[in-house]
C-alpha cells in the first residue's frame, strides 16, 4: 500500500511538472505572437516579450519558497486581453509603435511625420511609460509559473526525470502552438487551449472555482478582442494576421485590401484591359504601364518568368498580360496565396502557365536550378519579425549572397527586376549598391508614384544590359516616363551604404550599430527587476551568488544566443520560415533529452572535462564552417545536415547541464539563475547589429568559458542565500 502511494504522488507530480511545462511554454508563445501582431512596436522589438516571460519565470524560481499564487497570473492575462478588448485602451497601446517610431534610426512602417524635440520627447516618454505597463503585466503572469516550476523541481527525487519532463512539456507546447498556427487558427482557440491547461493545473476544487471564472473571463475577453466587424476575412496564417476588407482605398484601383498586422499591405487589383479601359482613376499615360506591367517591358522574350513575393497575384497577372508563357510564383505565406486564388478577379493563380511555390525566396533560390528570363522581385514582406533574432522576414532576400545566387539563375538575356518600398534613402543606396557590385554595372534606378494602379516604389533594373537598352530604344513612352519619374522624385545613391550579408543582414538599419530603441531593453529589465523588489519584497541580488549561481547564469546566456545562432544559420540555407524554426527549437529541445539519456544509461561515461572541451570546440568549429555550402542538397538531406551541426554543441551542454543540475541542492535557484542567464543572453543578442551573426559564436564559446571557469571554483553545490563566495565578491566589485 505504501509503494502504491509512493507510485502515486509521483505520478501526479510528474503529471503537474508537465502540465506546468507545456503552460509556461505554450503561454509564451501565444504573447509572443499576439502581443507583437496587436501592437506592433513589439515586432520590431521582436525579443522583449521572450526576454520579460523569462524574467518573470527566473524570478519565480527563486522566489519558490512563497506560494505560487496562479491566480494571479490569471488575472495578470485577464487584465491584458481586457485592454485589447477594449476600443480605447487597444487604440492607446496600438499608438505605442507611432510613438517609439521618431526613434528615426530604425525604419518603422507607418512612423509618425515631422515632430518638433518637445513633441518627439514627449511622444517617446510616453511610449515608454506604455511599453513599461504592458511588460510589468507579462512579468505577473510568469512569475506565479516559474513558482510552480521551482516547486516541483525541488519537490521531485530524481533530476534527470524532472528535467526530461520538463523539456518534454516544452517541446509539447511548442509543437501544441506550431499545431495550431498550421491551421491557421485564430487566438480564440489559442486562449481557450490555454484556459484547458490551467483548468487542467488547478482542477475542481471549490478553493480554485474563482480562479476558473477568471479563466472563463480571460477567454471571453479574448473574443471580443479578435472581433472585427469592418473584414470579410481574417486570417491568422503561420507568419502573420491578414485582413481582407472591401473598404475603398482612397487612390487605390480594386476592391480589396489586405492588412497585414493591422497595416495596409496590398491592394487586390482589376488591372485587366477592359477594367484599365473603363477606369476613371487611372491616368491616361499610366494605363497599361502599372507597375505590374513595367518589368515585363524590359524583356522582349519573357518566356520563364520567377516573381518572388508573389503575393495576391498582381505581378503575377501583370506577367500574364504581357505575354510570359510560364510563371513560377513564390510566396512564403500560403495565405495570401488562397486570398489570391478566391478574391484576385484575374485569377491568374487558376491559369495553367503559373506554378505556385509555397516556400521562403531564398529557399527557393537555393533549391532550384531552372533559369529564368526574367526575375521580378516583389514587394516582399517586411512587416513580420521572427522573435528570436534580430532579421525580418525579408532581411535575407536582398543580401548579396541572394543577389549572386538569383544573378545565376538567369539566362544569358536574362534581367531582374527588383521592386521595394525604401522609405530611407540609405535603404536604396544600399540595394543599390549591392547590384552593382554583384553585376558589375550601376543599376538604373526610379521611382514609381503611387496611383490608382499601384502604390508604387523604387524599381531596380539589372541583369543583361543590352537588353535593357533595347527595351528603352524601341518604347518612346517607357522611355520618357522612366525620365518623368527620375526628374520628379530623383533618388540619391552615393554608393556609400554598407552592403546587407548573410552575416549582416540589417537592411533597415543604415550603419552598424545597436538602435536606440533597443537600448531601452536593459534599462526595462533593470527596472522590471526594482519592480520585482518591490512587489515581492525578496530582492534578487547576484552579489549573494556563489560559483553555482555563476555557472548556472553563464550556461543560460551562452545557450540563448546559441539558439540565436542556430536559428539565423538555418534561416539563409533552409529559408526564414516558421516550420524552419519550430524544427530548429524543437532539434535543441531533442539534444538535450538525448543528453539525458546519455546520462541514465552511461552516467559518467564521457569525462566532464571532455564535454567542455567538445562543446567550446565545436562552437569555434562552426564559426569556420559555411552552412550555406550545403545549399544545393536535396531538402531533406540539407535540413538533417544542417539541423545536426548548428544543434550538436546543445548536446555537450545539456550533457554538462544535467550534470551541475543533478548535484545543486536548491534546483530552483540553479534554474532561476540560468533563466536570468537566457535574459542577458537575450539582451546580447543585440550586438548582432555591431558585430555580425557569425561573431555570435565567438561570444557564446566566451560565456561558456566563463561557466566553465565558475564551475571549476565552487564544489557545485549551491550555498544558502545568505552566504558569498569569494567568487561572487570579485563579480560585486
């Protein structure tokens, strides 16, 4: 009987350790992805809300001697959903992104105008003071979960299984989330997946029933939050929200608009010859030369046709209208894709002569070897971030090495044709820039105004020369429009502008430097961190931290920026896609309950001095190897490949991790200390904009040093709090 009881607490305890695993996980990724898309100066601060949830799950895990306190995570999320419920609150909080926007060293689509100093500081104190509510919100929803957390981890009386639990319940809520964005589900579902998690935590009890209505509410508030009376539909596809409305843009020629992330996108336009001829909107010299038409008039024989950032289908019709007998049409969101088959009325996805790729332009560059006559570069994405590193969806597609790469695809009369909406001049001076070098001559370079046919941008042409020339000779009108626009809207272009990389791929970013906006970040954590003093009245301060505490914060660092890593590798050769980066998270997660495994099976087999010196090896080993040589390779075998190298050294580490984890008597400091590491970790990620992305691995074999060399100057096993070790007096002082 007493064996049974035995057997049975621990499974509830396995049970609960779990569950709060796959909360603490899947909770965050829902705010990660909500929170950015409804207010969107958390898109281009992409990391923020990863770095407070894990803030506040470090800060739990050391205060886990206190009662958890769910309840007030609940009402933490209740009172988030309620303030994008509501139409004022959500309208102040949306302003946010206006407000940090005069910020000018970070281009932000839709920024405030001309703004006098007094303007601009009051605009920026305001934001901050927004920014600083809705992240003190997420530190009170995590911080109840990192108790939990710590809790159950102190309580349980086997490490290695409590860790592989807990790893296990973090890849089932990710893949859980990953689930649920693959069908395109809207975070209605996501909040009640969520509400069914902490149902499952608290269960039935009568002492937990206001806390279940608060659940209910949360759910509810969530509803009203995602309503919008004004879309036909609205579509939360894997990368981003899209709107699509029949409201009339006021230039626009069409009868429908997507919003993506609640900012205009594009329009779906009629530009057929019987709907250009029956327009009043459209000028007379501009029918028939949209900029949809415009780059199938620089290639007199369009006969294989590739358009990146296909889109609804504009440039694809464009390319059908003037002739191109095939079109291969990338789009890396199969939403806006359907949106085009079911709305666009040329219905150019429904022609035989288009082939519909769903898949990231780069991936796409990288995997086929077809040559094109022409190669039309869309107005690809550039409203969507990815949250766990610094590059936007399209960062990676105007980088020299893609431009080179798309250079080889074209026929010998072969010519590009690259469209962008640059909203800086260093932006057009630095894609430029880029073509020249790749092609060996200035690209001719002109602005297309926005009208009913269009909103336009700055066109590039490139590729064969003569060809271009030709095109010019023989359309008078082309000619001269071309002229017009240069003579009316002329772009300057010193050739000054560092060219984007695969390594330094910050297209929006005009030199290489840390953007003001992203200095807020340490001062937030540092004042998220007073806050915390405050409120639970046990402040968290390193100078009491012994060796331990040190080794633990050194490995958290060293692993996010790993992930980092990992994750903009992957993004050049295998594409910046969702699926690339839930395989990649997922890929470290496998790594790391292998490392346990190992130890279960073969305790000690593998010297722990061994696994350090394997572990920084391999970090500098993959400094000097090009992930993007393994581009050609069929996908599959490219993916195993890739996911293998940029993933091994997390099976060192989690080897050495599990180890240290193992002897520490307080594991709930172990882990908030290691949490608290994955935030500097976070923080350090910005110097990707100074340094490059590659030098990240110099840093990371840095601080895994660092956590070797604490290792070796404590005996592992945590001191109380109160006490200090001469190591931790040197790090004070």
């Amino acid at each position: 009987m007493q064996g049974f009881s035995k057997f049975f607490r621990r499974t509830n305890l396995n049970r609960s350790l779990f569950v709060v695993s796959v909360l603490g996980l899947f909770v965050e990724l829902l705010l990660i992805r909500w929170i950015s898309t409804e207010i969107r100066i958390f898109a281009y601060l992409q990391n923020t809300v990863l770095i407070v949830c894990f803030l506040g799950l470090g800060v739990g895990c050391f205060t886990s001697n206190k009662p958890a306190k769910i309840g007030n995570a609940i009402r933490a999320l209740l009172i988030l959903t309620c303030l994008l419920a509501i139409p004022f609150t959500r309208t102040m909080l949306s302003n946010i992104t206006e407000q940090l926007g005069v910020l000018s060293d970070l281009v932000i689509w839709y920024e405030s105008g001309f703004m006098s100093t007094f303007e601009k500081t009051v605009s920026v104190c305001s934001g901050l003071v927004l920014t600083m509510g809705l992240m003190i919100l997420l530190w009170e929803i995590f911080v109840p979960v990192g108790r939990m957390l710590g809790k159950l981890m102190n309580r349980h009386p086997n490490t290695i299984a409590a860790y592989s639990i807990n790893i296990a319940g973090s890849m089932a809520g990710i893949g859980l989330f990953v689930l649920l964005s693959a069908f395109y589900l809207s975070p209605v579902v996501w909040f009640i997946v969520a509400a069914v998690l902490f149902v499952i935590l608290l269960g039935f009890r009568p002492k937990h029933y206001t806390n279940l209505g608060l659940v209910g509410a949360v759910v509810v508030a969530a509803m009203v939050a995602n309503y919008d009376s004004q879309s036909i539909e609205t579509v939360w596809s894997p990368y981003q929200k899209l709107t699509l409305s029949t409201e009339q843009h006021p230039t626009l020629e069409g009868k429908y608009l997507i919003n993506v992330n609640n900012c205009g996108y594009q329009g779906i336009i009629d530009l057929s010859d019987d709907a250009v001829a029956a327009s009043t909107r459209i000028e007379a010299e501009r029918k028939g030369y949209s900029q949809y038409d415009l780059p199938l008039m620089f290639q007199p024989d369009p006969g294989n046709v590739l358009i990146v950032g296909a889109g609804s289908g504009n440039d694809v019709s464009g390319a059908l209208r003037n002739g191109a007998r095939s079109v291969t049409a990338v789009e890396i969101d199969p939403a806006i894709i359907e949106m085009g088959r079911k709305y666009h009325p040329e219905q150019p996805y429904q022609s035989d002569k288009v082939t519909v790729v769903n898949d990231d332009a780069r991936s796409f560059f990288a995997s086929t070897d077809k040559k094109f006559d022409l190669i039309i570069f869309g107005l690809l994405d550039s409203h969507t971030t990815n949250s766990m590193n610094n590059a936007r969806l399209d960062h990676y597609v105007y980088t020299r090495q893609s431009i080179e790469r798309a250079k080889s695809l074209l026929t010998d009369n072969g010519v590009i044709c690259l469209s962008f909406e640059a909203r800086k001049t260093f932006i057009s001076d630095r894609i430029a820039r880029c073509i020249h070098e790749v092609f060996g001559w200035e690209p001719i370079v002109f602005r297309v105004p926005q009208d009913a046919s269009g909103w336009g941008g700055v066109m590039f042409l490139t590729g064969n020369k003569g060809v271009i020339e030709q095109s010019f000779a023989q359309n008078a009108k082309l000619e001269g429009l071309v002229e017009q626009w240069q003579s009316e809207c002329p772009i300057e272009l010193t050739g000054q502008t560092p060219v984007a990389t695969d390594d330094w791929p910050y297209l929006y970013l005009e030199s290489a430097r840390v953007p003001v906006l992203y200095l807020f970040l340490p001062a937030a954590m540092l004042c998220l961190l007073g806050y915390g003093k405050w409120r639970i009245r046990t402040p968290i301060i390193v100078g009491k931290w012994n060796a331990s505490h040190w080794h633990f914060f050194f490995l958290g660092a060293a692993f996010l920026l790993l992930e980092v890593q990992n994750i903009s590798k992957a993004a050049v050769v295998l594409g910046n896609t969702w699926l690339v980066n839930a395989v990649i998270i997922g890929g470290i997660l496998t790594m790391i309950l292998i490392a346990n495994l190992i130890e279960i099976k073969w305790p000690q087999k593998l010297p722990t001095s061994y696994a350090w010196t394997l572990l920084i090896g391999t970090c500098l080993a993959l400094f000097f190897i090009d992930i993007s040589s393994f581009a050609f390779l069929p996908y599959l075998a490219k993916s195993v490949i890739v996911g293998t190298l940029t993933t091994l050294p997390m099976l060192f580490s989690g080897i050495i991790f599990i180890r240290s984890f193992t002897e520490v008597k307080r594991k709930n400091e172990a882990l908030g200390a290691n949490l608290i590491g994955s935030i500097v970790g976070g923080v350090l990620q910005s110097i990707t904009f100074v340094i490059g992305i590659k030098a990240l691995l110099l840093v990371v074999a840095m601080l895994y040093l660092a956590a070797r060399f604490s290792n070796m100057l404590g005996d592992g096993i945590a001191l109380p709090s109160g006490r200090r070790s001469w190591f931790s007096k040197a790090v004070a002082n």
